[in-house]
C-alpha cells in the first residue's frame, strides 16, 4: 500500500546574512494512514521545520516530498494551498485565532478558502466535538487557554482532513486543558486521522503510536509501529491523489466573505482606519465644492446670457474711421422697417426687433436720473427675455399710435421711485409725460452696464417724438434653432447685400454678431476654469491615497501571522490580495460617501454665506465616487501585493 506521505532525502537550508543554517540534513520518513506519531528533540534539531514540509507550509532545500503517492516538490504555491485545504488541519502552539472573530466564525475558515460557506453547520458540529456548542459565539479574548486551543482544533478538523498537524498544542496550557486537548487527539486518531504532533514532554509523545526523535537536522531513532498505521474507526484512504482532490476544489471564496472581512478589519483599528478615510474625505470633498462653484458658475454665465437672447443675433450698421473721426457710411448704415419686414420673412427667422438708442433724462417729482432710452418693437420682450415682472409691455397699437408709454428696468425704479410702485406714475422724458405700464425683470450688470438702468418705449415714439431719427439703429433677431444661426446669418448677408446694393466686398457696411460666440467662448473658459479646480482639488485625493497606501503597509506589518494563518488553512495568493484590495477599496468608498455629504454641505454652506451660485450634479458624484474608488484600488494595490506574497511558514514564526 502506498504511504499516505513518504519524504526522501529532505533538507533544508536558511540563509542567515552571510551564512547558511542547515534545518534538516538527509531526512527520510514514510507515515502512513492512521498514525499518531510525535516528533521529540531539543530546541534547534529540526522538528518544527520537519512538520512544516510534512504539513506542506514550507518547502525543502533539496529532496522529494510524496503524498498519496504524488510528488509535490514542484507544485505551485497555489495548488500546495489546494491540497493544504482539503487534506491538513493545523493546530499550534499559539492558537493563531482572530481576536476580533468568535469561535464559530474562527472554526469556519477553512470552509470559505474552500469555497464552502453554505457548510457553516460543519464549524457548529466540530466546536460541539471539542465541548464548546455553548461558547461558540464567544470571543478568544473571553475564553480560556484550553478553550481557545479547542477552537483551533475544531478549526483544523472543520474541512475533514486526513492530517492533523500540532506543533506544541500543549505548550501554552495548564495540566488540566493538556489532558482535554491529548484525549481530543486520541479521539481523532482513533476516527482514523493521522496525527502528527511536535512535543517536548516524554509523557505525551508515549501516548502517540510511534515516536520520532531528532537531533540536529537528522532522525536519530523512530520507534514504534510503522507499518499499516492505526485501523481507522470512520474515514477511509482516498486513494485518488492531488488530481482528485484539485478536480474536487472549489476554486474561491464568495466576494461577499471578503468584503466581510474586510469591514471587520477596518472596525477593529477605528483610529487607523478613520485617519486613512478622512484623506479621501477631504480629497471628495474638495472635488464636490469645487465642481459645485464651477458648474454655478456655468449656469449663472448661462442665465445672463440667456438676458441677452435665446437663438438672437443683433445686426448693426458698419462704421469707419476717417482723420480720427467715426462715422456710419454705407447704405446699409440707415435700416428702415422694410428692412425688418423682409428679413422676418426669412424661414429662420422667428422674431425680429427694431430698436433706436439714445440718452434720456428722466424725472419724476424732485427726483431726476439720467438713463438709457431704448426704442424697441413689441416682440423685444420676447427675444431679450423682457417680459415685465409687473404691468405690461406695450402692444402693437402703442406703437403705431407712437404713444408716450414707457417700461423700466430697476435700478430706474430704484433710483426715481424709491419705495412707490412705478406703474400707473407719470414720468418726463426729456420733458415729456410719458406714463409707465411695466416695470422689466432684473437682469445685473453684464458686459460692464446695468442692464436694470434702462426705459424702453415704442420704437416709433422714440424715433418721432424723443430722438428725431427717421431710420433704426439696429435690428434684435431671433432664429428658430441654434443649429440655424450660421444659415440665417449668411441668408440676412444676401437680403441686406441685394437691398442696399451693397458689394460682397463691402465688409463695413453692416455687422451680423451672433451671441453663441460670445456663449461658447463664456461657457469655455468657465469648463476650463472648473476643470482646473477639479484638478486641484483632486491632488488631495492623490494625498489621501498615498495615507491609505502608508496605512495599509502597517497593516499588513501587524497582520504577519494572519496572513501566514489564512494561507495555511488554504487561502491561496489570489485571496490574500482581493481580501486587501477590499479593505483598501472599502475605506475610499466609505471616504468618497462622506466626502460627498461634506462636500455637499460646504458647497450650500458658502452659497449662502457669499451667494456665489453652486450646482451639485450627478455627475461630479458619479466621477468623484468611481474616482476613490481608484484611488483605493491603485494605492491599495501594492501593500496587497507584499501581503499575498508572504511565505506561510516565515509569517507564522514572524515576530
């Protein structure tokens, strides 16, 4: 019958600086199925080291390592990692529990490396086994050292091993939990387990069926039964090797067993963690209140020019300069009202205004204020968004009747009229009564003029009976679509041209100025502006990554022994790194979720304080949100490298 294990040969060698140690010199052992065999000898004779290649935590220098007949000297980390899961339970001398799971949760977690969460009543079964069905939702910290030993005994049996592996399990333990754990052992050995134990008390290694004894590197006697092992009472040999038990294999643990023990993780060390998540914080937030300001500043640039005209374009008579004179020339500089009437028949024309400009004084009681006059057709409070907050714009019949009706803006209101309603007041305009019937909504300043300190009347009042004109000053235009603006511009070039008879040449006789120019060119340079407070605020991002990436090297220097722990019971590379790259991805998002509700709150809280305008939008919560969440992914991923690359057996002796 083939051994259940059969080493040939083994050695092995640990570089200590300049120097070499030799462990194991030339060891030679076949175990087979069944057998409780104690491995004895001085500190320093190798028997440790041996149980650690026995158990396949470590491997050896030189030589060759058979289980079930299989060779396994040259198998991958990973694969060793398999096959620890499926056929070895660990049990030491230092119990290696995680203090912030209780026993029950410590007892299953061979299960999830396994693939096998949905077993959870198999840890409840084999805690029950070792006397403890009542203290399994206790923590190791509430629990004694015999107790805490069971747990990990139960935690080696859990995935139903052919090995049990103990290195000193009663080192640490008073006489009285060394008779519970050896009989547990007994037990286990009579179901039909294998036992290998480390010990250096002669009474225990007598109760074991065979003895080993070792003394520098080398097995010096091995008596007892060695041949045919202990009869099992329960089990049996499988016979199928290392491919029956890889094809078998569950190849990983559930995300949601990561992501659990990850926030485990992070409420067990609140300080460190709350020191990396608030970087994130403060990078989010920042990147929140920035974009707020930006994207306010876009809409409010985007509500003044929406004062100026939704679709408009304004056509303005040319001018040149002669002998340091300017003066309009051209017979497209005198527009007239056929003019409007010809280019309103355009497709893409909806509306069009005819306006006349000048100064005018207005006075009102003892009070007086020099203001813009503007003449203008009635559809100006359509096209210029003019529409009165309060009274009426005039009509058509105000101004074929060139009537002395007036609309004011409000710092003109503010300034005659104090704290009075305006409307149903008669005003003089340059010394003429003129009644006021609408008062014009409060647009500010733009383009360095108050846009509020202005009186609008018929444009035919204003030509006629106030600034003696017989021709328009300009024409507002409002095209059906913005896409339109580029062929109405050209079309109103034609009509004009052919009109005045103006040659194509003639590029001062009269201007076409689109306002989406001046939009784009707005709305461009605030993108930009916005882009660069982004980017900023951002770099602070960078900073919190970098806090998280420092936190997590700590980390994983404090969490040597867990992670040799994990690996030992089966979790392989892969495991190691999700698990950290969790824990790295869990903080930033817990930072990015804050940061937004932070940065929320700023962005209001200076709205109100300064009455800048700030927009929060869905997008920038989306970016900054995927945005920590690369940052933890990307600086979380090296220290989870370094910690998926510990050698099981280094990290379980690291101190």
């Amino acid at each position: 019958m083939v051994p259940l294990i059969e080493i040939t040969g083994i050695s092995k060698v640990y570089p200590m600086g300049s120097t070499e140690v030799t462990a194991l010199d030339g060891v030679s052992l076949a175990v087979e199925q069944g057998e409780f065999i104690a491995f004895m000898g001085a500190s320093g004779s190798g028997k440790s080291t041996l149980l650690g290649i026995l158990g396949m935590l470590d491997r050896p220098t030189e030589g060759k390592y058979r289980f079930m007949g299989d060779d396994v000297t040259g198998i991958t980390d990973d694969d060793l990692s398999i096959v620890r899961n499926r056929v070895a339970g660990f049990v030491f001398q230092q119990f290696h529990l995680l203090p912030k799971m209780s026993a029950l949760e410590n007892a299953e977690l061979p299960l999830i490396y396994a693939g096998k969460r949905d077993m959870r009543h198999r840890a409840e079964a084999t805690l029950d086994d070792v006397g403890l069905g009542r203290r399994m939702h206790h923590y190791p910290n509430e629990m004694s050292g015999g107790e805490q030993q069971r747990v990990a005994i139960s935690r080696a049996m859990v995935n139903d091993p052919m090995i049990i592996l103990a290195d000193e399990p009663t080192g640490n333990l008073d006489s009285k939990s060394e008779e519970e754990i050896m009989r547990i052992l007994e037990r286990l050995s009579r179901e039909g387990k294998t036992i290998l134990m480390v010990t250096h008390e002669e009474d225990l290694a007598r109760r074991a069926d065979r003895i080993v004894r070792m003394r520098d590197g080398k097995i010096i006697s091995d008596t007892g039964r060695k041949k045919g092992g202990r009869k099992p009472e329960g089990g049996q040999f499988r016979s199928g090797g290392i491919s029956e038990l890889s094809a078998s294999y569950i190849d990983r643990a559930e995300i949601l067993d990561y992501v659990k023990q990850a926030f485990r993780t992070i409420v067990s060390h609140k300080m460190r963690s709350f020191l990396s998540i608030l970087g994130i914080l403060i990078g989010v937030a920042a990147v929140i209140s920035m974009m707020a300001i930006g994207e306010g500043a876009k809409e409010a640039i985007s509500q003044k020019l929406s004062s100026l005209g939704s679709n408009a374009i304004m056509v303005i008579p040319g001018a040149v300069r002669q002998h340091g004179v300017t003066y309009q020339t051209g017979s497209a500089a005198r527009f007239t009202f056929q003019d409007a009437e010809a280019i309103e028949r355009l497709k893409e024309v909806r509306r069009i205004s005819s306006s006349v400009m000048g100064r005018a004084q207005l006075v009102y009681m003892n009070r007086n204020w020099n203001t813009m006059l503007q003449g203008t057709s009635v559809d100006y409070q359509y096209i210029k968004a003019a529409v009165p907050v309060a009274g009426r714009f005039f009509d058509d019949k105000d101004v074929k009747a060139r009537r002395k009706v007036a609309v004011v803006g409000m710092t003109v209101v503010r300034e005659l009229f104090k704290n009075e309603n305006p409307v149903g007041k008669t005003v003089k305009i340059n010394k003429q009564n003129f009644s006021v019937i609408g008062v014009l909504p409060s647009k500010g300043a733009s383009f360095m003029r108050d846009q509020d300190d202005l009186v609008i009347v018929p444009v035919t009042t204003a030509m006629y009976r106030l600034l003696g004109k017989d021709y328009v000053d300009l024409f507002d235009v409002e095209i059906r679509s913005v896409t339109q603006i580029p062929s109405a511009i050209e079309d109103i070039k034609i009509l004009l041209n052919k009109r005045h008879a103006i040659s194509a040449s003639d590029q001062d006789a009269f201007q076409i100025r689109d306002m989406s120019e001046i939009r784009d060119t707005l709305m461009s340079t605030t993108s930009t502006i916005s882009l660069l407070l982004g980017i900023v605020a951002s770099i602070s991002l960078f900073v919190g990554g970098i806090g998280i990436m420092n936190i997590m090297l700590v980390s994983v220097r404090e969490r040597i022994k867990e992670i040799g722990l994990r690996k030992a019971i089966g979790a392989k590379r892969r495991d190691i790194l999700i698990q950290f790259l969790i824990e790295a991805v869990l903080m930033s998002l817990m930072g990015g979720v804050t940061g937004i509700m932070v940065g929320s709150a700023v962005s209001y809280s200076l709205a109100a304080v300064t009455s800048w305008s700030v927009r929060i939008s869905m997008p920038s919560i989306l970016i900054s949100t995927l945005f920590s969440s690369l940052v933890g992914l990307f600086f979380g991923l090296w220290p989870a490298i370094q910690a998926s690359r510990f050698d099981p057996i280094v990290a379980l002796r690291y101190e």
